[in-house]
C-alpha cells in the first residue's frame, strides 16, 4: 500500500512537473505574443500618426512633442526604450536623446521585419553597439514592427522587461495550473482506496496459499505417522517374530552344526532380519522419530544412515551451536529429506554432502551431490518429472522468510542451499 502511495505521489509530482514546465512555456509563448499586438497597436496607433515631417528632420520641438507622447502612452508596462529606425540605419527618434541622428546596421531580422511588414520579437543582445545604454538592465525582449511614415516606411522598436513578460505568463498559467494539478491529486486520492482493496485481496490470497501449504504439509505429516506406526506396530513386529521363530527352529533342527533344514532356516531368519533392517529405514525416511525426541541433528544423521544403506554414501557437518525452531525443524528436515531423495532416485549420485551452520542471523543447510545434474529450468517446466516437492519446499522456505536456492548443470551435480532465518 505504502509503495503503491509512493510511486503514485512520484507519477504526479513528475506529471505536475511537466505541466507546470509546458504551462509556464506556453504562458510565456502567449505574453510574447501579447507583447507584439501591444507594440503593434502602440507603433501603428499612438506613434505612427504622431509623426511628422519636421521631427524626421531633428527639428527639437517636434521630438519633444513626440517623446511627450511616447513616456505618457506608451512606456508602461514594462516598457524600458523606444526607437525608430530609418531604412538606412539612422535612429530617427529614441527616448534615450543620445541615440538620436546615431546611426547602425541593421540585422537581418530587421531588415526581414521592414521588408515583410511582420511583428517580430527576440531577447535583446545588450552586446550590441546600438544597446549601450541597455546594458544595465537585466533580460530584455526585443519587438519591432514597420510603421508608415511621411517619407516612407519606418521601423519602431520597443524593449520591455522580460520579467514583465515571464510574470503575464506566470500569471496565465497559474490560472488553470491549480485545477490541473489538483485534478493529478484528486485522482491519485480516488487509487488510494483502490489500491487498498487490491492490497488485501492480494494478502488475501497469499494468506490462503500459505494455509493451503501448511495444510497440505500438516496431512502429509499426519498420514507419514499413520503409515510409520502401522508398519512399526504390524508387519516389522510380525517379521521379527518370524525372524525369532525361524532362528529357533533351526537351532532345534540342527543345534549347531550346518546343513540340513537348519541351514534353510538360518538362511530364512537372516533375510527376515535384513527385511525388519530395510524397514527399519524406510521407517525414518517416511517419518522420523527422533526429529523432536534428539533434535535436527540426529534426525538428518538417521536420515543419512538411511541414504547409506540404499548406496548413496554421506559427509555431514552439523554445527552444534546451530539453534532454529521446531517448525524450522521440520521445514530444514523435509528439504533435506526432499534433496536427498532426488539425488538417489533422480540424479543418481553417489556420494552427498549436507551441512548445517548459523552465518550471521541466517540459519543455512546445504546439501550437495555428484550426480549427473539436470537443467534448472525444468523445474518450472516440467513439474511431473520429480521436482515438484522441491517447489513446494521453496514455497514453504518463502512463507517462513528464507529462500531455497537450486544450482545444476547437466554431469557435475545439484547444489540445494536453503537459508531461513536464525
């Protein structure tokens, strides 16, 4: 839920910021262009029919009636400098009285602009020669436009703030911002509920699964002590008897000499007992005894006395100061039971290795063996081929917060390495 909430918060602060980024670049966009119809009403509305002849020829009375309409109507709103140029590069007028009778080039944007009869605007470039007395002032936008004159055309040229531009579009985008934003909020807000509803179907289900393991695993442990006890309180109890009552025939038969029926009889007692011995063992591979009478120590020892018998030779290495609880008792027994048994009857190896040692606050076992290996990959393809109890003990490994790692490769063997923790 909280990491659901997170990514959510972080998908709309970046969205908002995008918004916010292309809102304030349209906003911007929008006071530039507001920028050019106001110089275009001022050039082509105040200062176009203000001009005359006399002012064009420096007559100081007219540039002052001139200047007096230009401070009093049109320097406003972040409006710093006016100009008029002449097509030959002559500033015919400027509030700035030094500029007057200057000449300069003119660039091609305002050639183009004299020419094409179009607005145009551009940051200003204070480096230029005709902007000396700009230089002072921070970011200015620069806007010119043709204006018609009593000798032909003229340029007219303003510069205004660009902050004052940067404002009129921060204060167009603020407009719709709020709404947009808080419709990203709004709409994170309706998820959250959503998400929380997804949160506990989705615990729901795992809850569940996990029942179904523990389940699952609790009956197989019931019915392995059912099927343990009957073996052990019948037929190994009815072959040991006969193993008894041949044993005594044959000494009766034959005291102790050889041959004869006595012969038969030993022959008979001794496979009668290797019989009890094998299901002795497969007694304490279907359930063992001990597990809570001595400890995980002498169970996974019975366990690999019995792979022994069967021909899989063991190394084990138990750590004394290894200490887990009895649930995690059963769960390291099973995965050892489970490894050892696909290492004879799958991998058919020879020989196994199982270790168990605390590292750190983990508790890790593991088993490793020489045979022939197989490609882990079919463990999830191909659950029917006996791996599928090595994915239901790494399930039950997950629900109780370890992981079961599996490594092989075909001819060099099977590693199982299962971690829980201490």
């Amino acid at each position: 839920m909280l990491q659901f909430a997170l990514s959510g918060l972080v998908a709309t602060l970046v969205i908002g910021a995008i918004v916010v980024g292309v809102s304030r670049e349209v906003g911007t966009n929008e006071a530039i262009r507001d920028a050019k119809q106001v110089t275009r009403l001022a050039g082509e509305g105040i200062v176009a029919p203000s001009l005359t002849r006399p002012m064009l020829q420096g007559d100081p009375g007219a540039i002052r009636e001139l200047d007096h309409i230009v401070q009093t109507r049109v320097k406003r709103d972040g409006i710093v400098r006016v100009k008029i140029w002449g097509p030959d590069g002559r500033i015919v007028y400027s509030d700035q009285p030094q500029l007057v009778g200057e000449r300069f080039e003119l660039d091609g944007e305002q050639r183009e602009a004299l020419e094409s009869g179009g607005v145009e605007a551009e940051v200003s470039d204070l480096s230029r020669s005709e902007n000396e007395f700009e230089r002072t002032r921070s970011k200015l936008l620069e806007v010119y436009l043709p204006i018609e004159g009593p000798g032909g055309p003229l340029l007219f040229e303003v510069y205004q703030r660009f902050a004052s531009v940067s404002a009129s579009g921060q204060r167009l985008w603020l407009k719709f911002a709020p709404a947009l934003l808080g419709g990203l909020l709004l709409l994170q807000l309706v998820n959250l509920p959503l998400a929380r509803s997804m949160a506990r179907r989705l615990r729901r289900g795992q809850e569940e699964r996990e029942a179904l393991l523990h389940r699952a695993l609790d009956a197989s442990q019931a019915e392995r002590r059912t099927i343990a006890a009957d073996l052990h309180d019948g037929i190994v109890q009815d072959l040991v008897a006969v193993s008894f009552s041949l044993a005594a025939e044959a000494q009766r038969a034959n005291g102790s000499s050889g041959g004869g029926p006595g012969t038969a009889l030993r022959e008979g007692a001794a496979k009668t007992r290797d019989s009890v011995r094998a299901l002795r063992t497969l007694l304490v591979d279907i359930y063992p005894p001990n597990l809570h009478q001595a400890g995980l120590a002498s169970a996974l020892e019975d366990l690999a006395a019995t792979y022994a018998v069967r021909g899989l030779t063991m190394d084990v290495d138990i750590d004394p100061a290894t200490n887990t609880s009895d649930a995690d008792e059963r769960l390291l027994f099973r995965c050892a039971q489970e490894a050892l048994r696909n290492a004879a009857k799958h991998a058919r190896a020879g020989h196994a290795e199982l270790t168990l040692h605390p590292e750190g606050d983990r508790t890790v076992m593991q088993i490793r063996d020489d045979g022939r290996g197989f490609d882990p990959a079919v463990v999830g393809d191909r659950p029917g081929q006996g791996h599928f109890g090595l994915r239901m003990m790494a399930d039950l490994v997950h629900d109780a917060g370890g992981r079961l790692d599996l490594s092989s490769s075909a001819g060099v063997g099977t590693t199982v390495r299962v971690e829980l923790p201490a």
